[in-house]
C-alpha cells in the first residue's frame, strides 16, 4: 500500500525534485543561471530521447502485457482493481476537465519557453544518435 505520507505520485516527484534545490544551485552561478538551466534541460532531454529510442519497444510492451494481464484477471475475478484509489495515487482528480489540465500545461511552456525548446532539441538529438 502506498504511503499515506505521499498523497499522489505526482506530489512525491515533486517533493524529490524540490530536495534536489536546483534553483539555490543556480543561483550560485550568477549570471550563467539560465544558461545552467538551459544546459541542464537539454541533458535531460537528450538522456530522455536516447534511452526512449532504445527501451521504447520493451517498456510499451511490458506496460501492454501487465494491463491486458490485470484486465483478465479483473474480468474473471482474481483481481478487484479500486479505480479511485488507483486515480489518487496517480494524482488524476476527477474533477477536472481535460481543458484545465492543456490550460494549465500551454501556461507551464509559455513561462518556461527556453527550457522547453533545449529540452525539446536535447530530445530529438538523444533520439537521433540513440
């Protein structure tokens, strides 16, 4: 069972992210702040779109094969899957609309334009040589 310390993944990968204090990092830099964030989001991007060429085939087939498997055992009974639990965990509130959710992202890349487009070009590279 997950820890109640945590309510959501999304909040324990926020916490994780937040214990690393990137911006006090950045902000020792000085002046090359936004090009440490620049440098490091396109590291990121490029990891990402590498190991993403290369595993992408077996993580999609493994995610597949564990659905369809808990499918069928939900579908005979083995299994009794509490959707609710499942959606808080993952952090899906089910109040939201999906229009909230692309508001809330466009308004995320429209405040962080640069670490988008190095993330971006760090991706298709990583993708490209992996």
């Amino acid at each position: 069972m997950a820890s109640s310390y945590f309510s959501s993944i999304s909040d324990w990968f926020s916490e994780q992210l937040s214990s690393l204090e990137l911006d006090r990092r950045f902000a020792q830099l000085g002046g090359q702040a936004m090009a440490a964030k620049v440098a490091f989001w396109f590291g990121a991007g490029f990891v990402g779109g590498f190991l993403f060429k290369k595993y992408f085939r077996f993580f999609l087939f493994s995610l597949l094969m564990a659905v369809v498997l808990m499918a069928w055992l939900e579908f005979n009974g083995a299994i009794s899957i509490d959707w609710d639990a499942v959606n808080a965990l993952v952090g899906i509130d089910n109040t939201k609309e999906i229009e909230d959710v692309f508001t809330i992202v466009i308004e995320w890349i429209r405040l962080n334009v640069a670490w988008v487009i190095s993330g971006t070009i760090g991706f298709w590279l990583g993708y490209r040589l992996g």
